[in-house]
C-alpha cells in the first residue's frame, strides 16, 4: 500500500527534504518519488553523536541522492559541545543545529519550504510531551508551520502527519527498501524515547486499546480552539502599528484571552520553547506594582514601557 502525502502538498513545487537515512525520512523521500516530485534537494546534518555509524548515515544519504539524481546538502554539527556550551539538553541543541543548516540550505536552494517525516505517532508523543511540560493545551504538531532561524523565515511541512509509524514500516518491507537504523532512537536517554518506549505501550495496555488516535483528535481539538481564540485575538486589534501590545486593553481581557494574546504575541516574535510558565510570567508585567521586564527563553525579554509592552 503506498503512503497517504497531504493533498496540500504540490509535487510540482521546490522542496528542501531533511533526511536522516532513516526509516521515516527514506520512506517519505520514496513517496514523494512515487508521487512526481524531483524538485528536491536532500538536506543531511551529521549531527556527530554516533562516531563512525553518524559519517555512515551521510554516506548513506549521498549515495541515495545520487542514485536518485538528485542535489544534495551534507553539513557536520558538534551537537555535544553546543549542548554544553549553550547549558541545554542534547534534544534540543540538536534541534537547533538542525534549524541553523535548514536555514543555510534555505539560502543557498533559495527555497524556504522544509519537507519533514513526522509522522502520527510522533505527534503522539509530542502532544504528551508538552503537556507534561506545562504547555497550555494539548499542543501537537501541524501539517505546516513558519519558524525564523538567523532572520531567515522558514515554512515546515510535515506531509506525513497523518500515518501511522506501522504503516511505514509496511510500506518499506513490501519495497524492499533499505534504510539506516539508529539504535539510539530506543535507548531511554530522552524524555521523548521514554515516552515511546515505555509510557505510550503503558497507557495502551491499561486502556486495553490503541490511545495514538485519541491523542491525536484531542490535539486537532485542542488546536481548533486555538485558532478560534486566535481569530477573536485579532479582532480586538491588541497590537499598535509599532508591533508592541497595547497594555490598557489587554488588562480589560478575561484571564484566558490574555494568556492567548500573550501566546501568539510570544510566538510572532520568534520566542522558542513556550510554555504556560513563560505566559504566566509575562503576564506579571500586566500589574503596574510588578516587575517592568521579565526573561524569556533564547536570551530574550519581555519588557512593559510606556503602557506598551514588546520583545527584545
């Protein structure tokens, strides 16, 4: 059975694909293969974690890229001296290190467009994830979404959101196609191959049914709501033509729309990593005896002046 692409998706257009060599990635790149698309650029990040099976990976990736006929992009990242330099986890320095290539690959092809192989089981587990974290909501991830790297705006589309992780599989056992395994990905070092590993098989067994789904509806539910809120946001015309939220009429707004204003204010602004906390904490620059600026994760600020409140 060949994998459902979102019908959003154009094969005709230019895409860059960021691929790992593994199952998801290569099943995706198969896909688009089958579905008519060549303008691809294959995008690979040596992110250094796994010694010599890392360089092997790119070599994998190369090798399909030209047996494809197809531009490629191959860089090296010293993720574990970025983890300790920036003081964050190995997760989300290799994040980073993988949004600061796309955004040199999105210059260089200039193409913004980011092909990822997120599939719905990933979404599962991010889902999870976040509400775990404190997120407001059940917040999951979405076919499409914008993201500026080094002032450069990108455009991640995930057009595997919809399929199941047994369905890839699947797919590349009745091809007969050969990916790369990383075995790191069942070890229980992050919070997230915890969650898949262990917590999500827990939940189904003491459910005694598949919860994938569930979550999933509950995350296109939950997002739902806040595209609803976002639209009354707009509407109440929060923020002045300087870009910076208007104080006295976000003080006259019921708790939860402020916190929603403060969300996608955040959010339009390129604060990463937010967090019900992080929208608690702005929310102290709304009382005139609070603090006048508070921190923000990626070495920001969110500052009160002037009934006027903005990032820097």
């Amino acid at each position: 059975m060949p994998l459902s692409l979102d019908p959003r998706l154009s094969p005709r257009r230019r895409y860059l694909l960021g691929i790992s060599g593994g199952r998801d990635s290569v099943a995706l790149l198969h896909c688009l293969l089958e579905a008519g698309a060549r303008n691809l650029v294959l995008c690979h990040l040596n992110h250094q974690l796994r010694g010599l099976f890392s360089s092997h990976d790119a070599a994998f990736v190369r090798e399909l890229a030209e047996a494809h006929d197809l531009p490629f992009e191959i860089a090296r990242a010293n993720v574990q001296r970025r983890s300790e330099e920036e003081n964050i986890s190995l997760e989300v320095a290799a994040r980073r290190a993988r949004h600061d290539f796309f955004s040199d690959c999105a210059r260089s092809h200039r193409c913004p467009r980011i092909l990822l192989a997120h599939h719905a089981d990933d979404n599962a587990e991010t889902i999870l994830l976040n509400l775990l974290r404190g997120s407001s909501g059940l917040r999951g991830m979405q076919f499409e979404s914008e993201l500026t790297v080094n002032r450069k705006k990108l455009k991640l589309l995930r057009p595997l959101l919809d399929v199941r992780r047994s369905a890839i599989d699947a797919y590349l056992t009745e091809r007969h196609i050969p990916f790369r395994d990383d075995e790191t990905n069942r070890e229980p070092f992050t919070p997230r191959n915890r969650l898949r590993a262990e917590v999500l098989p827990l939940l189904g067994e003491i459910m005694d049914r598949d919860v994938v789904p569930a979550m999933v509806r509950a995350g296109h539910a939950s997002r739902e709501d806040h595209v609803a809120l976002g639209h009354l946001v707009d509407v109440l015309d929060l923020v002045d033509p300087q870009g910076r939220l208007f104080l006295p009429k976000l003080r006259g707004l019921p708790e939860a729309l402020q916190q929603h204003a403060f969300f996608i204010y955040l959010r339009d602004a390129g604060v990463p990593d937010l967090s019900r906390g992080v929208i608690d904490r702005c929310r102290t620059l709304l009382d005139p005896d609070g603090p006048a600026r508070v921190n923000l994760p990626g070495e920001l600020h969110c500052r009160r002046r002037a009934n006027r409140i903005f990032v820097e």
